[in-house]
C-alpha cells in the first residue's frame, strides 16, 4: 500500500519539475496549494494524532479452523480533532504450535479488521504493540507505543460422526449396564454360577442348579456399570492429526450433550501436573472447558485407561485422528 507521504512527494516532485520547465502560472498555484494543504491538515488533525486510539470490539475472538478468522478493532477520536489512516503493527503467537509472526493492518473508517487463517486449532494471543496515526491527507504520521493484547480461539469443526458411534454403548442403552469382566455385589444380575464355598451366605444359593446337580451352587452377583462417561482427545506430536481428533472430540461431545448425556472430560496440559477433570452437563460447560483445552498445549502421547482410574468410570471414548475409541471398564473395544 501506497503511503501518503509517498503519493504527496511524487506530486510535490511532478509539479515542481512541471513548473521549472514551463513557468507556467498555474503550476505555481498548484505547487502553493501542494505546499499549504498538508500545513493546514496537520494542524487540524495534529490534536488527534497525539489523542487518537483503538480498542478491540471483543475480549474472544472465535473462528472455525481454515476459514478466515476477523479480529475487529474500533477507532476512538479524540473530541472534534479527527485523523485519517491508521496504520497497524502486531505481532501474534499460538502456543500449540509454537508459531509466532509479525504482521499490519489498516484502520481507513470507524473499524478495521485484522484477518488470519490459521491451519490448527489453538489459541492465538495478538498484540498490537505500536500504531501510526495520520493526518486528513495521510502525509504525516505520529507513532504510537502500546500493548493492547486479545486472543483468537482456531475450534474445531463440527464433522459427521453419526457411522462411528451409532452402536456405541451411551447412546443404544439407557438402562444402567453391568460389567461383562467383573463379578460383583448386585444379585439383580447374575455374573456367574459356581458351587458353594464355606462361608458362603446361604440365600445366594441357587436352588434349581443345585437340585439339578445335586450339589449346592450359589450364585455370583454382577459388578453394576455406573454409566458414567468419560470422554478425552488423543494428542500426538502431529498437528494435522491433532485438527482430526479435535473435529472427532468436537463433535462427540456436542453429540453428547443433544442426547442430554452427562459426561466428564479429561485433559492434561504441559503446565499441570495432574489430569484435570472436568464435568459437562451443557454447551456453556463444554465450550468454556474446550477453550481451557485450547489455550494451553496439552501433553502428546499419553496412554490413559479406566483401570488407571480405578474404573470410576463405565465408559471411556478417546477421539483420535481416524476414530473414535469405545473403552468398557475392564476391556476395549474400537469404534467402526
């Protein structure tokens, strides 16, 4: 882009060259006026050139990833003092994938956007370090410090999980399940039919075995399945792998919370210590927890099963970059 001060010295330039060479009078008028206005427009607008500021429109910026993300900014005026252009400098990093540069951008009306696309999810923090502000003709220009600083959420986007999950487990069974792996203490269900031991209490005897038999056999009681469900991502060290598990994660759980399913979504980033639970019965739950997610670059290559979480859990999925996992509290089971 062409700068005004540039623009105004080639005509300066032209005009002066024009009238050496011809005297003609009307060049002499022109050379004046090209030599007054910009006097008048700094005194008219120097004012708010020293005054003049920007501020963003939003505390959140949010985009959908590969498509192109506008961060709105606003001019504020400095009384009846006005300016014209205002020349942006910012600088922005996304943390996820260790990128940072440094860009400008324009301000010409009362609003100006700063647009990227950025490939990846993530957090994107920019800062606008420095701005110029300039008179009505745009010749002259005043730089301005600052360090005026919003971020942009890159989300995942919502894709067509509908064949990978359809005969999972939460959203075939309302009922609450038993574990096909476990005996336990609920005789509702029986697990399993073996003879009788010393110490054994009698009332679990099962009484048509034993007749049949001839011999005492009591019955074992099943290990009830809480259908609590957690749900978490796959991170590994590739970005673009990442973005499909995300789109996987993304639309599992708005799946989710349509079929009013309470779950828990577990996460870890280089900066904590431990995982971090955290229960999502709607969207404000999830997208507030998806943007924590996002802010931050979670650990790659994890391995996390239910067992290591003494199954508090019935059912674990993991949203990876080509499926979406199905873990049963003692066994696994993939996704189609």
């Amino acid at each position: 882009m062409l700068n005004g001060s540039a623009i105004y010295l080639m005509l300066l330039l032209i005009t002066g060259v024009g009238y050496f060479l011809s005297s003609m009078y009307s060049l002499l008028i022109i050379l004046i006026l090209l030599i007054v206005l910009p006097i008048i427009s700094l005194l008219i607008s120097l004012p708010g050139m020293f005054k003049t500021d920007i501020e963003k429109t939003h505390e959140r910026f949010i985009a959908k990833r590969n498509r192109l993300a506008p961060l709105h900014f606003r001019r504020v005026d400095y009384k009846f003092f006005p300016s014209a252009l205002i020349k942006v400098k910012y600088s922005y990093h996304q943390e996820n994938c260790d990128h940072s540069d440094k860009y400008r951008a324009y301000i010409v009306g009362d609003k100006g956007s700063i647009e990227l696309r950025r490939q990846h999810v993530g957090r994107i923090d920019l800062t606008i370090y420095k701005f110029y502000c300039y008179d009505l003709l745009g010749v002259f220009a005043k730089k301005r410090k600052c360090n005026k600083q919003c971020s942009l959420f890159i989300e995942p986007n919502i894709i067509d999980i509908q064949k990978e999950v359809k005969d999972f487990e939460v959203f075939v069974d309302e009922s609450e399940t038993y574990s096909p792996y476990k005996h336990g203490n609920d005789y509702s269900e029986i697990y399993d039919i073996r003879k009788y031991r010393h110490g054994d209490v009698l009332k679990h005897i099962h009484w048509r075995t034993s007749l049949a038999r001839q011999d005492l056999y009591v019955k074992v009681g099943s290990q009830p399945i809480q259908n609590k469900v957690l749900v978490r991502v796959e991170i590994t060290e590739d970005l673009n792998k990442n973005d499909h598990a995300f789109d996987r994660f993304h639309s599992l759980c708005y799946k989710l919370i349509e079929q009013d399913v309470e779950y828990d979504i577990i996460y870890q980033s280089v900066d904590m210590e431990n995982y971090l639970i955290v229960n999502i019965t709607n969207s404000e739950d999830y997208n507030n927890t998806l943007y924590n997610m996002l802010a931050h670059k979670l650990i790659p290559n994890q391995q996390l099963t239910l067992e290591m979480l003494n199954n508090k859990y019935g059912i674990m999925y993991t949203a990876t970059n080509d499926s979406i996992k199905e873990e049963f509290s003692g066994g696994l089971q993939y996704g189609i």
